[in-house]
C-alpha cells in the first residue's frame, strides 16, 4: 500500500466530496473520481507494467459557468497532489505576449517543493519551538562564559565560583523558560540577529524569463555572497514563531524535499488546462489560427510525455494528468489537431443548468451564494431571509436571462443578487433601521421584472 492511502479517496467518497459543492454534472464527476483512483491503482502495480499505464486524460466540454473549472479545483484539494490550473490562453503567440509551455511544469513543480517543505515544516515544528526558546533565552539570560586566566590554571576558588554562577544562571533560565512557556513574557520587546535576504535585481533581455528558464538568479548569487546580517526588534511572542521558522529551515533538508517533490508531480501531479478551445483553431487557417495551432503542437509532447528541465531537476511528464477543458461555442473538439485529441481518450459534456439546479445551487452547497450574502450581513447584524418562493423565483429570472441574453451559468445568480441586494447592502448599517429583512417572490419580481422585460439593460446590467 501507498504511503498515504489513508488520504486516498474512493471513486463513489470522491463524488460525494464533490456533491457537497457541485450541483449536477455527474457524468463529468464519475469520470475526473476515476482518473484520480487510477493514479493510485497504478503506483501499486508492479514495477514493468507500472511505467506503461497511461493517465486517463479526459477533456470537460460545456458551457461557461456550469461547473468544468469548479470540478477541477475542488479536485485539487481532494487529491493532496501537486496541482496546478492554466490557461491555455497564456501560451498564445509564444515569444511575443505569451508564456513557454513547458512553464507549466516548472510551476507544478514549485508548487510540489513548497507543499512537501510545508509537510516537512510541521514535522519539525515542535523541535524548531524548542530551539527558538533557547534562542529567546539566550538572549535574555546570556549563559555563563568560561574565561581561562592567562598562562596558569584556574585556582580551585574561581573554579567554584564558575560554577557556582552556572549553576546559578542555569536555574535563572529555567524559572525564566517556565514563564516563556506560559506566556508571561509575550508582551516584551527583544532585539536579536536574523539573515537578511540578498536581493539582486538583474533585468533578463529576450523573450523568455528566468522561470522558463529554470534557473534562480538568486539562489545562484545568494550562494555566492555572504550572508547579511540585519537586526530585528519585536515582542517574544512574534520574535518565537520568526525564529522558529528561520529554525525549520535550518532542519529540514532541501535535496530531500526536492527529490520527494519531483517524485510527486511525475508520479500524482495534476494539470488543468483551461480555455482549451480559445486555442483550437475555427477552421479558417489564416490570421491567429497559425498560432494557435502552434500553441496544441506545442502542448502535444507535454501531454504525450516528455522531460522538462526544471531548477529541481528534470521531470518526466509520462505520467502527470492532464484534464483539460473548455466552452467550445466557437469552435468544436474536433477544431483541435487530431494528435492533441488522440491525447485525451475521455470526453465528458457538461450540461446547461436547468430552473432545478439553480434553486439547489442558492441553498444546497457548503460555499452557496445565499449563505455567503447571509453571512455578511450578519456581520452588520441584519438577519437576512430567503423564503422558498424567493428563492424560486430568483432562479426562474436567472434561467430566463441566460436563455435570452447569454448563457453563463451559475455565474448568473451572482449579478442577479447584487442586483437585488444593491440597496440593503448599500444601506446597511446606516439607513436600515430593521433587523430582520425577508426576502419573497414579490420583492424579488417588483426588482428584477423590468429589467428582465427590457433586453437592452437586461444587456447591460444582467
């Protein structure tokens, strides 16, 4: 078994964790629980056959706003693996306004580093404490030094009263540790030694930056200078946890970490590549196509597999899975070269949101939009209430004006209750005098109605 297989979901738990935040879309939920188990199932296979299992690639197709990005993030936090989301608009017209494709891995694998130093960082967290108080302690009680007297012994006297004053300072400390560790002395200010960092400002001339090269300038000049010290003045209790961070550092070991980081993106790493189809080209072969085709052939040897040079080594790509997705109402899947669609075997469609699904998108997950508007009003101390038909017939208005105007999907229900919300929110707390504000089918139709009727400033404001 994995390591951690106590954090490895099953495909039907991965659903249920991301029903508590999707409405809908279980086609698309099946098929992202699936991919995510089979990085698992492949790391327990045995060695010859594990490197030739291929990541089930899948492609999210649908609308904007019914659910492809949120799938993928929430994704991300299920997994605890290196994960990463871009936009395949970024790497538009390479060399000019857009990014190196292979950036993507270098970002996934600064992400992996600084998730495992995190993990590390916990480990020796306790430790790190300790060696922070004995830092804070050192400041406040100096220990006793041991000065030899030139060119004779110490006499048995100033030997008895070395270590008479040792023993002396050595319980000092302890009475005074006892009070750090209760916090008695979080309030007084102390001054001690920190590194101060290297800055070196160095402007890169060309297309490409430091980060697609892979290279940290101030790492490699940083190495070569010395290390500055600077003074720092703050109470105990902030002075402890700067300390022990600076002490973590010091404990944990780096070529580890980045070896245990590359192991992760090449082995359970995540890329979502979002807007997918803004790169796929609409058939016309002139103008920003060329690029854009450009762009998918250079996707093409990340997504097949391939090594990436990065600043922690190189990273194979073999293995990493890549989800990508996109509205494609400009343009169809089949748009995309036929060796980038041969690279994602799985195709989920998305659905558009029925009435149904926004009344159960207002109430029904842990984040809804309802509970957060709820949320910080209570802040103001005004208690907010929705009753059902007001919550029906907000999602009958949001389904209405996607329908006429532009679908957009649950991205609707956001501009419809600012704009039925605007004056309460504007005039909370000064000119609200009631506490309690409820909010019915009446209210919400008197608002909203002609703005709905009128397709121009429905255009605008909706």
């Amino acid at each position: 078994m994995a390591n951690n297989s106590s954090k490895e979901l099953t495909p039907v738990q991965i659903v249920n964790e991301l029903n508590k935040y999707i409405i809908g879309q279980h086609e698309a939920k099946r098929a992202v629980s699936i991919a995510l188990r089979n990085r698992w199932r492949r790391q327990q296979v045995s060695s010859p056959l594990r490197e030739e299992i291929s990541p089930n690639n899948i492609i999210l197709i649908g609308p904007t706003g019914v659910g492809k990005t949120e799938i993928s993030r929430r994704l991300a936090k299920l997994a605890n693996a290196p994960f990463i989301k871009v936009e395949a608009s970024k790497f538009t017209e390479v060399g000019y306004v857009g990014r190196d494709v292979e950036s993507m891995i270098r970002d996934l694998s600064d992400f992996a580093v600084n998730m495992v130093k995190t993990e590390k960082t916990q480990e020796v967290q306790a430790k790190a404490e300790a060696l922070a108080e004995d830092r804070i302690l050192d400041i406040l009680i100096p220990p006793v030094k041991r000065t030899a007297q030139k060119g004779q012994q110490q006499t048995q006297e100033s030997e008895s009263v070395s270590k008479q004053e040792e023993f002396e300072n050595e319980k000092t400390r302890e009475w005074m540790k006892k009070k750090l560790q209760k916090g008695e002395l979080d309030d007084k200010m102390i001054e001690f030694d920190t590194a101060a960092a290297n800055n070196i400002g160095m402007q890169i001339l060309g297309p490409f930056g430091m980060d697609d090269m892979g290279i940290n300038i101030n790492e490699i000049m940083g190495n070569i200078m010395p290390k500055k010290k600077k003074k720092k003045k703050t109470t105990v209790a902030d002075a402890r946890k700067f300390l022990a961070q600076e002490e973590a550092q010091k404990l944990i070991d780096m070529d580890a970490v980045q070896r245990e980081a590359v192991k992760r993106v090449e082995n359970s790493g995540i890329v979502v590549i979002d807007e997918i189809d803004k790169v796929a080209g609409g058939g016309k072969g002139q103008g920003p196509d060329v690029s854009r085709e450009g762009v998918q052939r250079d996707l093409l040897p990340i997504v097949e597999g391939s090594n990436v040079n990065t600043k922690y080594g190189v990273v194979k790509t073999d293995h990493i899975l890549f989800i990508a997705s996109g509205a494609f109402h400009m343009s169809k899947p089949s748009d995309l070269i036929p060796e980038l669609q041969g690279r994602f075997p799985i195709r989920v469609e998305l659905n558009s949101l029925t009435e149904e699904d926004f009344v159960k998108i207002l109430t029904t997950p842990e984040n809804a939009l309802l509970k957060q508007y709820i949320a910080l009003l209570e802040t103001e101390g005004v208690n907010l209430e929705f009753t059902a038909s007001g919550i029906k017939e907000v999602a009958r208005i949001a389904y209405e004006v996607n329908s006429q105007v532009e679908n957009i999907g649950a991205r609707r229900l956001h501009t419809i209750l600012t704009t039925l919300l605007e004056d309460i929110l504007f005039n909370v707390p000064d000119e609200v005098p009631e506490k309690k504000i409820k909010i019915n089918a009446k209210i919400v139709k008197e608002k909203l109605d002609n703005i709905v009727k009128d397709r121009d400033l429905s255009k605008f404001i909706l």
